[in-house]
C-alpha cells in the first residue's frame, strides 16, 4: 500500500510540511507582518488627522499657499465656526477623512507650512524675552531710554520716563523686609507692553514684506 503524500510547500528550495513546527513559525511571522502593517496604516492615519486638526491654526498666508481642495478648504472655514463639541468632532474626523485623499506631495506641502509656523512661535517666545530684558534695562538704566530710541523713535519719551520712575519706586525694598522681593506693579507691566508691542509690529510688518516677496 503506497503511502499517502506529506502536504507542504517549498520556501527558497526547502520543503516545509503543513503542520510542522516551521510551518507554524513561518504563519506566526505572516500574521506579525499583517498586523504590523494595520499598525503602520493607523499611525499613517492618526498622523492626517493630527495635521488637519492642525490646519485649522495655521496662518492664512500660508494655508493660502497650499493650493489643497476646495472640499477640504470650505471643511476647515467649517470646523471654525461650530462651538458645539459633537458638532465639531464629527467635522474634524471629516477633515481627517478628507486628508487621506491628499497625495504625498500635498501631505509634505502641509507638513512643511506647518513647520514654518512652528518656526515663527520660536520666533514669538524669542521675542517675549527680548521684550523682558529691554523692561529690565529700561528699569535699571537711564542709557537704555536713548537706546530704545534708536529702535522706536516716535516712541513717547516722557511717558516712558514717568512709567521707569514708578516701576522703580515700586521696586525699592521695603527696610523692614529685606528679604522680600522686589514689588511689581503696573507699570512695570505697562513698560512690558509697550515694548512688546513695538518688537511685535515690527515682526509683523517683516512678516507681511516676507510673504509678499515670495509671492513675486
């Protein structure tokens, strides 16, 4: 009586019979495959929607650039307007959805306009600290009125002059406690501001001669 055949396969010329110890490692290892790559299409999903979510706070002279979709453009002016949270949740997974159709190129154009944002915060927090050291050399020298002068000329000196004076008069320890740190009132926040608010229009105004001189 002939014996019945061995069931199997060939893998790079080595027969593996159907239900050996191989044949099983060789499934195992088929099926890690197939879940890794659900893995990799979640993440790849996961990440459209984190940009699309993100497109909503980019910056209009760049979202203008992108050239993406008149569907996914109207979805995010959209997604602005509602307030409601279920509301505004099933807009974003419409985004999310509607980002996945995008192709590479349009997904690295995103990916890049969102970087240059990111490079602009950096440039905000810079500038939040330049604005505190020029309050603190505004308080602590009278060199730095004539030095600020030269970065805001229409500047009003005399107000500015009165605002150190108080800041400084706020500042002055009190001979009973003299552990105690030094006292901040409002004009010490209103030196702030004002200096703030100089860096910040001229930030703006290189801003908008920036992006014009790429669009020409």
């Amino acid at each position: 009586m002939s014996r019945k055949p061995t069931k199997g396969y060939y893998v790079k010329g080595h027969f593996v019979a159907e239900g050996s110890e191989l044949d099983l490692e060789l499934k195992r290892e088929l099926r890690g495959d197939v879940d890794q790559s659900r893995t990799d299409l979640k993440k790849h999903s996961d990440h459209l929607q984190s940009l699309g979510e993100q497109l909503l706070t980019l910056r209009k002279g760049l979202i203008d650039k992108l050239a993406l979709p008149d569907r996914l453009l109207d979805a995010i002016a959209e997604a602005k307007r509602i307030t409601n949270f279920e509301g505004r949740r099933r807009q974003m997974q419409f985004i999310g959805k509607l980002m996945r159709k995008l192709d590479e190129q349009q997904v690295q154009a995103v990916e890049q306009a969102l970087e240059v944002q990111h490079h602009g915060s950096a440039k905000d927090t810079l500038r939040l600290h330049v604005a505190e050291q020029w309050r603190d050399r505004l308080i602590a020298q009278d060199a730095a009125l004539q030095d600020w002068l030269q970065l805001d000329p229409d500047a009003d000196l005399q107000h500015l002059r009165t605002l150190v004076r108080q800041a400084r008069k706020d500042a002055q320890v009190n001979p009973e406690q003299p552990d105690a740190a030094p006292r901040h009132g409002k004009s010490y926040r209103e030196i702030f501001q004002l200096v703030r608010a100089r860096l910040d229009a001229d930030a703006q105004a290189a801003q908008e001669a920036e992006d014009a001189a790429e669009d020409e």
